[in-house]
C-alpha cells in the first residue's frame, strides 16, 4: 500500500477518535424489531425508522417473495430495456396515492435527492435549503452547482431575506426545499409559512416526507397533506425505506417535472431499475400503509407519552412533535458515554455527533415504534432519567 496513503488515513482516524467522532459498522439482529439481538442480548431497540412495524410484516414479505419468483434482478437501466408492467402499476398507484399526476419510483432516498436536485436546477438558479435539512439534499444541491442559500432552521423571516437578496440579483428560476420532518430534531417544517413565501416569490417548492410518509396524514401519505399544503407543492419525494418497512424512494408531481426527471436525472438513467422482489414489496407496503390507521394512532400516543416523560424530566428534546424523539447533550463524549450507559442498560439508542448534526449539539436520537410496548417504554423513560442525572444532563431535581 502506498505510504502516503496509509499515513494520511491513519492519522485522519486517529483525529475521529481524539475528537469522539469515530464511527464503526456493528452487526445486530433483528434490527428493524422492537426488540434486537446485540453481542448475544436482547434489547430494547429505539433506533428504528421501521415507526409503524412493518418491516417484517408477512403481506410484504410474502409480495417480495411472489414477485421474485419472475426473476431476482432487473437487467438495466429502466431507459435500456424499458420496465416491468408492475413498475408502471407501481407509479400509478403512488401518484393516486399522492393525489399527483404523475409519480417516479427511484432506487432509494438518497439517489432520489440527489439526482432530482442536480439536474433540475443550473448554475445560474438559486435554491433555498433548511440549514437541518437531509445531507442527501446538500449533497445533490452541491452537485448541481446552483446558487446555495441556506435557511436559519425554520427561521422563515430569514428566508425571505434571502428570496429577496436573490430577486434582486435577478436571479430567475428559484427552488425551496424542506424535510418536512426533520430526521434529527423530529420537529416539522413551517409549511405554510414557506408555502405562502413560495407563491410570493414565484419560487418552487420540494419536500422530503422520508420521515413522514405513512406516519402522518389521513391515509399516511405525509406531513404536506397532514397540514392541508399538499396541492401547493411542485415536488414531493420521499421514501419507502422507513415507515412504509421496505426500500426504494418515490418522485411524485406535475407530469412535466416527471417528463423532466425522466430525460435529465442521472441517477434514474444511469443506474438498474429496482429488482422485482423491492417493487413487489413496495406494492405490499403501500397498500398496508393506507390502511395503517390504528398503527398511526397507537405510533402517536406513544411517542407523546415517552417525549413528555422526558420532557417533564428536564431534557431538551428540541422542538419534536414526531415519533423522532432526541434528547440535546452537546459534546460528543457525553452523547457517547451516555449511548454506552444505555446499552448497559440493555437499550439501543446511539449518539447523533458531528456532522450529522452541528458541532456541540451531539444528542441522543429515539425513535419509536407502533409495536413497542408500553411498559417497555415507561421502564426506559426511567432508565435514561437516572443516567441524565447521573451525568449531569439534568438536573437532580
Ligand atoms: C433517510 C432519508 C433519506 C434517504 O433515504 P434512503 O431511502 O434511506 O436513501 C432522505 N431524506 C431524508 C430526510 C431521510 O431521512
């Protein structure tokens, strides 16, 4: 190995490690359960996006199954070969499910992101960016070389001074983008706000329900038509790797921009279309989601209790209203020693440090589930009080 090469990742490394930031792989079972298996234990497992169970749901696992039967992969590209009916079913049925014209079904959140933002917005447009949101959104921002605004979280007034540096620079085609839930906060987006500061400026609007979809809205179809904004806005994306228990990610919106993403995203053209098993999966979970109504309402109420049972205690839970439930710490040696007090405590949680979050706002993440059970969350809630205490995160009241 050159010794260059080697030097230089050596001493990075070791820069991870002195600064706390250090990250490793670690293998566990049953990940996605309400309870998982961890160097031979069992614990109670609050860091799962799976918020409604169904991960491991028989309907989805059986229509992965059923559609692999037709064959384990999909050859190419969708642009190559063309696609399987099923994809075109699939794509309806997102879009009536989106209340949209047309949908896009991509290969998972992350290249859905980045492809649909670098290649609908130029050098010479200006995109307005919630400084909490997703890396995956700052990423395909970046690759699209537009003019990068970012937004105070949630600070519409300073949004607005930005729309309106960017008018006067006139500056032409303009783009907003939001998480509507935001994955390390678990706080919601301002969307009616930014929507009226869209149409005021004649700017675009694109959200990231990844967080929100099947959790909130009357059919879980996500937080824009939980909130009654969802005809205003021109993009919706999101996922099916999290609440809806399976993977992939979906564009839905006017047939236009669809008809754009099709001859422009690079990450739709120049990858193989989603295997058949995923598809299937993706057709199961969609139709468990709307249905979904008794999970949704059980997913809340626990996530009210275990947040209030925090909150009362003394933690800042920053903002949350969703089944996301951090808890600030601040420095990345205390969210580590508390993730570790946890895993003795048989809980699985682990420390958000830099750069996932900004520096010196390193917290402890929960996220819960429809199937955890209560009395399970009620001892954690106690549980992680004494070790707040304990390290002096609150106080001892
Ligand atoms: C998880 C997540 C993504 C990425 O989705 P994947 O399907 O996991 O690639 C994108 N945006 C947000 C806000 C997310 O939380």
């Amino acid at each position: 190995m050159s010794r260059v090469w080697e030097q230089s990742l050596q001493e990075e490394l070791e820069g991870f490690h002195k600064a706390g930031l250090h990250r490793k792989l670690t293998a566990v079972g049953q990940g996605a359960s309400p309870y998982l298996n961890w160097q031979g234990q069992r614990m109670l497992n609050l860091s799962s996006n799976n918020y409604l169970g169904l991960a491991d749901h028989p309907m989805i696992i059986e229509a992965q199954i059923a559609a692999a039967r037709v064959g384990a992969g999909s050859g190419a590209s969708r642009l190559v070969v063309g696609h399987d009916l099923r994809v075109q079913e699939l794509e309806d049925a997102i879009a009536t499910f989106k209340h949209t014209e047309a949908a896009l079904v991509m290969a998972s959140g992350y290249m859905a992101n980045l492809g649909v933002l670098s290649s609908m917005l130029g050098s010479s447009d200006a995109v307005f960016s919630d400084r909490l949101n997703h890396a995956s959104i700052v990423d395909g921002i970046r690759l699209s070389g537009a003019k990068h605004y970012r937004y105070r979280h949630n600070d519409m007034n300073h949004l607005e001074t930005l729309l309106r540096k960017a008018d006067e620079q006139g500056i032409r085609k303009k783009l907003i983008v939001t998480d509507t839930v935001f994955s390390m906060d678990g706080d919601v987006a301002n969307l009616h706000e930014i929507v009226k500061l869209k149409e005021k400026y004649d700017a675009a609007l694109m959200v990231d329900e990844a967080h929100a979809g099947g959790v909130f809205g009357p059919c879980g179809e996500g937080m824009c038509e939980e909130v009654g904004v969802a005809e205003h806005v021109d993009i919706h994306m999101g996922t099916f790797s999290k609440a809806f228990g399976s993977y992939g990610a979906y564009i839905a919106g006017k047939r236009v921009w669809i008809d754009y993403l099709v001859n422009t995203c690079r990450s739709l053209i120049y990858t193989t279309a989603l295997p058949p098993a995923v598809i299937g999966g993706i057709q199961g979970s969609l139709t468990l989601v709307q249905e979904a109504n008794t999970l949704r309402s059980n997913l809340h109420a626990k996530s009210d209790y275990f947040r209030s049972a925090l909150q009362v205690n003394g933690f800042d839970t920053c903002g949350s209203t969703t089944p996301i439930i951090p808890i600030l710490i601040g420095d990345e040696g205390t969210a580590l020693a508390f993730s570790k007090k946890l895993a003795e405590q048989h809980i699985r949680a682990v420390a958000i440090r830099p750069p996932t979050v900004p520096s010196n706002t390193s917290r402890i993440r929960f996220t819960i589930m429809a199937n955890h059970d209560q009395a399970a969350l009620e001892q954690a809630a106690e549980k992680i009080v004494s070790i707040g205490k304990e390290l002096g995160v609150i106080g001892h009241g």
